[in-house]
C-alpha cells in the first residue's frame, strides 16, 4: 500500500486568451519581441526593441492548436498569414516568421511562472528549449533564439495585452447615397374656340 507506480502525462500548459492581442516583453531587457525592420515576408528575423505603443511589427496574437500548442501570429500583413517559426530544435536556432504550414516547428506552449511572466516553449525541441534573447542581452536589435530551458530571465515573457485592431478584423461600411431628382411639369392651357352664333331678326 505504501508502492506507487508513477505514470508521465503530457503538460498541457496554458491555457490562453486567443481574443486579445499581445505585447512580449522581455523580463530581462524589458523590450518587446518585434520583426526586424517591420518585414512581412518569409524568413524575416525576430529581434527584441524598445517600443512607444503597439504596433504592427511587435503585436502579436495565438490560435489554439491541440494539446496545449499554440500558433503565434504576427500582426503584420493581413494579421493572419505569418506565424512565429524556428525551423528545427537546436540550440542557437533563430527565430523567424514564416507562411503557417501547419508544421510543428509552429507550435509553441505557454508556461505560468507564477510571477507573472511567461516561458514560452517551443514543440520543435519536444519541450526541452524556450524562446529567449541570445545571450541574455539588453540591448535592442539582439536576436531571439531557441536554447535549452534554464530559467533564466531572457526566457521569461510578459504578455502585456493591448488595444490592437488587426487589418483581418476591420469593418467595410459602405454608404448608398440616395439622390432625389424633381421633375417639373408644364401644362399648356388649353384654348377652346367657339364657332359665332348668327342671329335672324324678322321685322
């Protein structure tokens, strides 16, 4: 009675809000994970930078997978067409964003710290690295990598939502302007003749 057997379950991770658009700021560097250069196009580099509001290179937003992964997608473009991307599980890989193609090298988790940042996991290292700024460093333009979790604040993220209107949620209002002409109309009066009357007086 006192013998246990020990069976491993996959960790779930978090679960997250996939209405709210997002600000990743670096517990380390205390800047934000941005595209370089606001490129939105496959292969483009993802650094850390310092930030004066959200914008479209440094928004971000997620879309549930299965079995606690997550899509992270850039708010560039249309919002919808590029994903964070590492494109294998070494050490040192670097972060990119990508077309979605629905690969695991997409897939990422969302770890609670319980100190309100968040370790960002990544399914192309089977869970064993994270997102983190190479190097630890503080300055903006480093690189953001995949390496081995160790709890080092430059894997750590705060989720900062922000007030984000993404080009794929927009509203097209189109107005019908409705144009009155007014029409006048002439009548001619009409003119009516009369034939004289003879008269016949008899003396």
């Amino acid at each position: 009675s006192q013998q246990w057997k020990l069976t491993q379950v996959e960790d779930t991770g978090c679960v997250m809000d996939t209405t709210k658009t997002y600000q990743f700021r670096n517990a380390n560097s205390n800047l934000y994970l941005e595209v370089a250069n606001g490129k939105a196009e496959d292969g483009s580099i993802v650094q850390q930078w310092g930030a004066n509001g959200a914008a479209a290179h440094n928004v971000w937003h997620v879309k549930k997978v299965n079995w606690g992964y997550y899509y992270i997608y850039s708010a560039l473009g249309d919002g919808e067409s590029f994903v964070l991307n590492v494109n294998n599980g070494d050490n040192a890989e670097p972060l990119t964003i990508a077309a979605n193609n629905k690969q695991s090298t997409q897939y990422f988790k969302f770890v609670d710290n319980e100190d309100g940042t968040y370790t960002i996991v990544t399914r192309a290292s089977k869970d064993l690295s994270c997102v983190e700024i190479a190097g630890a460093q503080t300055s903006g333009g480093a690189v953001a990598q995949q390496w081995a979790w160790n709890d080092n604040d430059c894997q750590k993220w705060v989720l900062e939502p922000v007030a984000y209107t993404l080009p794929s949620q927009m509203t097209t209002v189109t107005t019908t302007i409705l144009t009155t002409t007014e029409t006048t109309t002439t009548t001619k009066p009409a003119t009516t003749t009369a034939k004289p009357v003879e008269t016949t007086v008899t003396k």
